[in-house]
C-alpha cells in the first residue's frame, strides 16, 4: 500500500511538472488545482469524489489488484468525464 501511495505521489509530480513549461507571461486559469500532501487527505477526497462521480451508477468499491482497477478508471473516466485530477483520487481511494 505504500508502494501504491508513493508511485501515485511520483505520478501526480512528474504530471505536474510536465504540465507546462512556465512563460514570461501570466496564465489565467479558470479551475484550481489543488495539491494533497498526505495519504489520509486523498483517500478522503478519493472517497468523495467516487461517492459524487462512480456512485451514481456503482456500488462500493471492491478490492481488485492495483493494475486492473487503474485500467477501469481510465476507461470509465471516459465515459464519466471526469477530470485527470478526480481520477488519480479515486484509484488511490480504491486502491488503498
């Protein structure tokens, strides 16, 4: 489960600094971004977001390996049309 947290942590970095390279000019951004610093943090926002998003239509989450359950968030991020953000959240909520 660490392992799991700590490649998470790795990925939403390396997308965050992949994200853009900074100009001379200010970027007007309409929707914020917001950065968890701890693992109780994103499987509570994690949670949140499955229950406003995956809840709809879904059950509660069951255990699957770490692999499968990211290819069926991607796939269903999708067809939900949630945000890159949401979806990390919710893997590392259904993964912890």
């Amino acid at each position: 489960m660490k392992m799991a947290a700590a490649l998470l942590s790795t990925l939403a970095l390396g997308s965050s600094l992949f994200a853009g390279a900074p100009s001379g000019k200010k970027e007007a951004t309409s929707a914020a971004v917001v950065h968890f610093t701890d693992a109780d943090s994103m499987r509570v926002q994690g949670e949140q977001r499955f229950r406003a998003n995956c809840g709809r239509c879904h059950a509660a989450p069951q255990k699957f390996p770490p692999r499968m359950m990211a290819t069926v968030i991607r796939h269903m991020r999708v067809r939900a049309t949630i945000t890159d953000q949401d979806m990390r959240l919710v893997l590392f909520y259904m993964t912890q």
